[in-house]
C-alpha cells in the first residue's frame, strides 16, 4: 500500500470565513481518496472547525514530504514509519482501523494456481515470487523485513498494475490493502484479487501535520479523537468499504502474519 499509496494533501491556505479553514488537497490520479476527504471535513466540522476543501493537482510523494517540511504544504495522510514520526507532526488516531495492513495479492488470472500451495510465509519465500512496489513505499521496508523479495520502480499505481499483467521486469504480484482493491477496479489491467490468502502486518495511515503548523495539528489531534469516540469515523468507513470488504471475503482466508521493522 501502500502508498498505498495511495495520498492526500492539504495546506493550510487563508480562511474563506473567521472560523472557517480553507485547506488545500492534493490527489493521487486514480487513487479513491473520498473517504479521507469526508473524513478530514467532517472531523472538523464536528469539532467546532467548519473546512472547505480545495482540489489540487497530482505531485509526487517526494515532493509531498519536502513541502510539508517547509511548511508549504499542511497535512498529508501516510502509512506510518518511524522517520516520518521523526519529521512531522502525526496525528494519533489511525485512519482504517488497520485494513490498510490486511493486503491482498493481485496476480494474473493464469498465475493463480501457481498459489495454491502457498499458505505460510515461508511457503510465499519459497515461492520466490517478487512483488511490484513504487518508490517511496512503506511496504518496501515491511517484505524486505520478512524476507519477501520486492522490486520498487517511479510507477504510478496504473502502471505497476500493467507491469504485473505484461509479465515483464520480474514482478509477479502487486501488494493492494484490502480497502484499495474495489476502488482501483478500473486501473487493474487484468489482475485478479489472490483467493485464500491475506497477508497482515500492523499498519496504518495517518494524518501527518507540517512542523511549521502545531497549531492545525492541535485541530485535528482533537477532531480526530472526537470522531474516534463518537463512532463517525467507523460509520463513515463501513459507508466507503463494508461492501468492498465484504466482498473479499476475508473472515475465510488464510492469515499470513508480517512483522514491521523496529
């Protein structure tokens, strides 16, 4: 995931209203990211803080970090690493109540029996299948800890999809969190959700908040933590994803446990 990829931004403009934020957001091309945006405003506005919501075009995720570090950029939402702790400002309360973590292996439809075996991390180490991972990727860290081979390429989700269907540059599956699946139906190119399997490592996205900004991190640690008590955040997740999940069948596939580097 991830990213998840998947990734949102948001700067902290002038203020359309004396208590309303104007709040800058950055999407990924393909991405499905509605949830997060409803997510940030509703927070916000159940806190006391009314939002508005600006759209702005795709960047880089390299370009996302060092806007945030010169306070250009306000808040961005990202799968969690010790050095982005270390850099910015992270708001406590997780995002998906750890779906993110729960990954399913998109493959070729021809190569799905060529997992039927597999059903243990050391069975997907011996298979010496190598995942297709973007650059910049927490996941990266995470398969290289559990002794999964992976391949990081300057793709965008699209074309890594493509890259696992055309069979070339030795990738032979892509990694998606449970909750990207359904969403990126339209960018698979071919690729099927692996059956039987999930693999589960503890992960999940959070709001990240420009140093330059303690005082919008202050909003929304308090937002967040609102909408976490008050059960919005899980209602607005079942809304995005109960269907999708559903779906996946999860509660019937094998659990392939990871461990996260220190």
């Amino acid at each position: 995931m991830r990213w998840y990829g998947v990734l949102l931004v948001f700067g902290l403009m002038a203020t359309a209203g004396a208590d309303e934020l104007s709040l800058t957001v950055a999407t990924r091309t393909g991405q499905g990211q509605t949830y997060y945006h409803d997510l940030l405003a509703a927070a916000l506005a159940d806190s006391g803080v009314p939002a508005r919501l600006k759209p702005v075009p795709d960047m880089p995720n390299a370009r996302i970090e060092q806007m945030l570090v010169q306070g250009r950029l306000g808040v961005h939402w990202f799968l969690r690493t010790a050095e982005r702790d270390k850099r910015f400002l992270r708001v406590s309360q997780g995002l998906t109540g750890g779906m993110i973590g729960w990954r399913i292996l998109m493959v070729p439809p021809a190569d799905v029996a060529d997992y039927a075996g597999v059903r243990t991390l050391a069975d997907l180490r011996r298979s010496r299948r190598v995942a297709a991972m973007a650059f910049g990727w927490a996941d990266t860290a995470i398969w290289q800890h559990n002794g999964l081979p992976a391949i990081q390429q300057r793709f965008s989700v699209g074309e890594l999809y493509r890259q696992v269907a055309s069979g070339k540059r030795g990738v032979h599956y892509f990694p998606r969190g449970s909750i990207e699946v359904a969403g990126e139906h339209d960018l698979r190119a071919g690729l099927v959700p692996l059956p039987g399997i999930v693999l589960i490592y503890p992960q999940d996205f959070y709001f990240y908040v420009s140093p330059a900004m303690p005082q919008l991190h202050a909003k929304l640690q308090l937002a967040m933590q609102q909408a976490e008590q008050s059960g919005l955040r899980q209602k607005l997740f079942r809304q995005y994803y109960g269907t999708a999940l559903s779906e996946l069948a999860l509660d019937k596939r094998v659990q392939i446990h990871l461990s996260s580097p220190p």
